[in-house]
C-alpha cells in the first residue's frame, strides 16, 4: 500500500536547508524523503527522536562564539571523552 502524499509549506533556515540537501543528496534521498523519515520517527518515538535540553550559561557562551567564528580548534574524541584515537574533528 502506497502512502498518501500531501504537499505542505514550511519555513526553513535557508543556509541549514542547503547543507541539508547537499548531506541527503549524497546519501540518495530527497528532502521529502529526509522530512517522512523524520515524522515517522516521532511517531515511533512518540517525540523528537533526538534528545533536546535547554543549554546551561557555560553551552550558551560556547555556542555565541562558535556563531561568531571563534574558539574554533581542533579536538580529538578523546578529549570529549570518546577513546577512538582514530578520529579527529
């Protein structure tokens, strides 16, 4: 059986709209597709299949100066407590 399709109008962040679409072309899907998945894992879910927090002062700080294009080093997993030493961002 074939899921019935509506169209819908949404307002997106444009230049997260456009990364977005460069990651679900190379992983052969459409941003249709990427949106079904998305609601059909709430509905699984019964919520946002992610976790979401309000961030404490020191996160919020971070986040501002990443926006601003600061404090931008490279760390390893390790640092953020992952122990795969072959990984580096």
């Amino acid at each position: 059986m074939t899921a019935v399709k509506e169209t819908t109008s949404i307002k997106l962040d444009k230049k997260a709209k456009e990364e977005a679409k460069k990651i679900f072309k190379q992983l052969g899907i459409t941003m249709g597709d990427a949106f079904n998945m998305f609601l059909y894992q709430v509905t699984l879910q019964k919520g946002l299949p992610f976790e979401v927090k309000i961030p404490n002062d020191e996160t919020k700080k971070a986040i501002e100066a990443i926006e601003r294009g600061e404090d931008l080093a490279p760390f390893s997993f390790e640092e953020l407590g992952i122990n795969d030493a072959n990984h580096k961002i």
